[in-house]
C-alpha cells in the first residue's frame, strides 16, 4: 500500500468523481479545501479499511508481480496510484459487501484515468467480503468470491471531456485559487 495520504496539493484517480461533478457543492468546496491544504482530510470507516487490509492478499492470490506503483504527471497535478500491475494490465481491487457487484460510473472513471497514467489495460477484482472479514483480516482468498471486470479505454471520454477540467484545476490549485464551472 501506498502510505502518503497527503491529497493537498494533486488529484488522484479516485477524485475524478469530483473533478468531472458540479463543482457549486459544499462536498466539492470542502474537497477543494483538502487540495488547497487549508483543511486536512481524516476520514476512514471498517469497511476502507477492511478493503484495504485485502487489497495485497486478493493481489497476491492472483500473481499480479507489481504492487503499488504510482504515477505522477506534474503538469497536470496528477498522482495516480495503482494498486496492482503486470506487463499489459492494470488491477483495480474493489471490495464490497452487498449481494451483487457494478462497476459504477465512479469505478470506471477512476479506471480511465489510471488507463490514460499508465498507458495500458484495466480491470477491476471485485472481491465480496463477507461478515467475518471485517473482524479477521488474516482470512484466506477465497476464489468463488471473486469477479473480474475488464474496462474499456475511452480515449474520447478522457480527451474531450477529463483533461480539459483538469487542466483548468491544475491552473486553479497551482494560483491557490477557486474554481469556477463557467470559466471553463
């Protein structure tokens, strides 16, 4: 795992929720405010946790020979941290508790970015983690609670669509100022 949790100051993959929503909110002027470094994110719950502590083990399980990469393109302000990588392919690993897993708009956002980061494939390892694991992080894979979900690079998507807003937050985050949807 990567252990700088110091999100001031560049975008991750998993903010490009925030970066492609509306950015009038109070949920986005405080996630501005993290990336500014005037407020300091702590936030954490059983289940971050619990996805983290099996994010190596599910890895492991699988053979994946890179853990951990990250990718930094300074002139975009962009830190991407992979969590699992071979010659060709990017490992996203999801956990969940709910019946049924979906790769939802969020998930395959983020895994467009890492695609653009680290020029090559992505799919998501969903894991689904069953009660007990919540408690015991030391249980073993287990293989029938895997799923596998290839992700498709959208190249349009990140051109036309990502790159143009991160370009202006990085403007934005580099002048220490706030930005504004209209001035795009």
């Amino acid at each position: 795992m990567i252990h700088d949790t110091d999100r001031r100051g560049w975008f991750g993959a998993s903010d490009t929720v925030r970066v492609m929503g509306r950015w009038d909110t109070q949920s986005f002027s405080q996630w501005w405010a993290v990336k500014l470094g005037v407020l300091r994110e702590d936030f954490s719950s059983l289940a971050m946790r619990t996805g983290t502590a099996y994010e190596h083990p599910i890895l492991k399980y699988l053979g994946v020979p890179v853990l951990d990469r990250q990718i930094r393109v300074r002139p975009l302000r962009l830190r991407v941290n992979l969590d699992g990588e071979d010659a060709g392919l990017i490992t996203e690993v999801k956990t969940y508790g709910t019946p049924v897993f979906r790769v939802t708009r969020p998930y395959w956002m983020q895994c467009q970015v890492e695609m653009y980061a680290a020029r090559k494939g992505c799919r998501i390892v969903a894991y689904r983690l069953e009660a007990e694991d919540y408690h015991n992080w030391f249980r073993p894979i287990d293989p029938e609670r895997l799923s596998f979900w290839p992700v498709e690079y959208d190249r349009t998507w990140v051109e036309m669509a990502y790159l143009p807003r991160l370009k202006y937050l990085a403007q934005c985050l580099k002048r220490g100022g706030w930005p504004r949807e209209f001035d795009l």
